[in-house]
C-alpha cells in the first residue's frame, strides 16, 4: 500500500510517497512561500481597515471607538493560511490525478491546525496519522523514523 506523505511548515511542503514502514521514501513534490519568512512590516497590506463605532460613551456623548475587523490578521499569519491552502490544493490535485490511499500529516502543531482546516472532506477522510512535529528541514531518515507503522495496516471496515 502506498502512502503519501505531506511534510511542511509555514514556508516549504515536502511530499512522499512510501510502500513500507522501513522505506525508502519517494520525493514526489515540493512546494515553497518565499513571503513566509518576510516580517510583518514587510508585507504591503490589503487587509480592511479599522472600523469606527459611533456608540455612546459614559455620560451620554456619542464616540468613536476603533477596533479591527473581524477578517484582520497579522500578514504572516495569512500568509501561512494562504500557503496551507496551496498545500491543501495540491494533495486535492494528487488525489484526483494518481490517488491517494492514506495520508500522513507532519507539520508543527499550529501549522498543522491551518493544513487540517483547509483540506476538502475526501482528502481528510484519507489521513491516517497526523505527527505534531516539524520535520520539512530534517534529512529523509529523520522522517521515515517518525512514521508509525500502524498507519501500514489495513483497519477493517
């Protein structure tokens, strides 16, 4: 059984594929966000502005308050959305094109939250194991050794 395997962090995705638990692993893909290492004063904004609330003040005058929109984030951190949507995209694109039997997730565990939030429902369904740890930059034994070798068996229906 092949499994496919989804190696990232904010800035780079490594994908694989593997038959066994011992190897070896196949590099079937590579993404990269050059922005995710920009700093947030770096980014040129199109985020909403701030809203003025017109609501009363003690005392009965009318004032304006500001507070962000719902919508607004730090750059960096919709950026690292954005970046998790086009990892999400391509694992959708590979299991339309060649199939994907079972998935494993590697990535930091905030990351990893953003990657989970953005994978359509048949690409969800296909993960058999999330690893809460950043491996993108670890050399390919590094991440065969954190594959658990359950994920290899089938689980009955």
């Amino acid at each position: 059984m092949k499994i496919y395997i989804a190696v990232a962090d904010q800035s780079e995705a490594r994908f694989y594929e593997v038959e066994h638990p011992a190897g070896p692993l196949k590099l079937t893909g590579k993404l990269a966000d050059p922005k995710a290492h920009l700093h947030d004063r770096d980014f040129n904004s199109d985020r909403a502005g701030r809203m003025a609330d017109g609501g009363p003040l003690a005392g009965g005058r009318q004032g304006a308050s500001s507070h962000g929109t719902e919508s607004e984030r730090r750059p960096r951190e919709h950026e690292a959305r954005l970046f998790a949507q086009q990892i999400a995209a391509a694992l959708e694109h590979t299991y339309r094109e060649r199939g994907i039997e079972r998935l494993i997730l590697m990535a930091g565990p905030r990351f990893l939250g953003l990657l989970r939030e953005e994978l359509s429902a048949p690409v969800r369904a296909l993960v058999a194991e999330e690893i809460h740890k950043d491996l993108v930059h670890a050399p390919e034994g590094v991440v065969l050794s954190h594959l658990p070798p359950a994920a290899f068996h089938t689980h009955p229906a």
